[in-house]
C-alpha cells in the first residue's frame, strides 16, 4: 500500500478525503458525515473525485473500496456487468508477462467508450448493431498490439503473417507509442462520426 499523509495535506488536489476506521465506517471530511458504500459509488457516477485513506495508518486504500463497489455491484445488481469469461481472462492475466500492460490498456478502453458512448447509443437507434462494436474492438485491439510491440517487439504482430508494414525498427519511445495511440484513437472517431451521419 501506497503511503499518503501528504494527500491530507492538500497535496491530492480538490480530491475529498474518506477516512475509514476500524469499526468499517466510511467519513467524509468535506461534509463532516459518514457515508456508506453506496454514496461512494453514488460519487463515482457523479465524477466526484475522492480518495479514501485507512484513519489509523493514513495509507490510501481507494483501489480496495472501489474493487469492493464493483463487488457489492456485481452480487447485489439485477443484471451483472462484468461476463465469467471475462473475469476468467482477467484472473488469468496476474503473473503473465503481460500484467504490466493491462492496467493502461483497460484504462484507455474505458475511456474510448466512454468518449463515444453516445455516438454508439446513437448507432444502436438508428438499427446499426454490430458496427460500434467492431470499431471499437479493432482499435482495441490496435491498441494492445502497439502496447505489446513496445515492451517487447515482434509480439504485437498477428501470427501468421508477415511482418511488412515497415522496416525493423527499435522499439518505440514513450512519445511515439502515444503517437500511434492518438492516431488510432482518431480513426476510430472518424468512423464513428461517419456512422452517425
């Protein structure tokens, strides 16, 4: 666990500081109140930023309360959002090569959709079901294989077919993968733009 006195000292930004305490209460300083889960979660879809911070060690425990929401979420909610083969998949991913990968690569998916979600909601109305998804697995998928090829060349490519999109090359700095990031990014804006004309 990441330690984080400095956050309580404004270093966190205009972040809301959750303390919780050993009896599993949850306290939020900005409203001098306690809160549940579900008001954090409430917070969550109102793109509140907050970050909550175990009272007696001051280390920052956002990332379990938040895997606790999904949690909650997943057992408590009418329609599950997250498939077993997903979650297969993603269990499968700790210890693999690749785990250093997933967190951006789930990261700027999230945030591709999120983007496009209502060009998408606008694409299911007018009756066009497939196409949203498509484009949005091809830049995904675009997307890992240039995350792939820059910690370790040669894998990002498709099996079977050679590799003759251009000369070798050392594997891309930083600024060139966030190059191929954006253009990918943007041609899949392009195509969603098209779709809803």
């Amino acid at each position: 666990m990441v330690r984080t006195k400095a956050a309580a000292s404004g270093e966190a930004g205009d972040a809301i500081i959750i303390k919780k305490y050993a009896n599993r209460r949850l306290y939020n300083t900005a409203s001098s109140s306690y809160i549940t889960l579900d008001d954090l979660a409430r917070m969550v879809r109102e793109n509140v930023e907050f970050q909550v911070l175990d009272a007696k060690t001051g280390d920052d425990i956002t990332h379990s309360i938040l895997t606790q929401i999904i949690m909650d979420e997943e057992a408590n909610g009418g329609q599950q959002m997250l498939p077993v083969s997903f979650l297969r998949q993603l269990i499968g991913m700790y210890g693999n090569s690749m785990q250093a990968l997933m967190p951006s690569y789930l990261e700027a998916s999230m945030t591709n959709f999120r983007e496009n979600q209502s060009k998408i909601r606008e694409a299911f109305e007018k009756g066009i079901s497939a196409t949203p998804f498509a484009a949005i697995h091809e830049t995904n998928m675009a997307m890992m294989r240039a995350a792939a090829d820059a910690f370790m060349p040669g894998l990002g490519k498709p099996k079977g077919k050679p590799a003759d999109r251009s000369p070798a090359k050392p594997a891309p700095d930083t600024q060139s993968e966030i190059a191929v990031l954006r253009e990918q990014m943007a041609a899949m804006q392009k195509k969603l733009d098209e779709l809803g004309k």
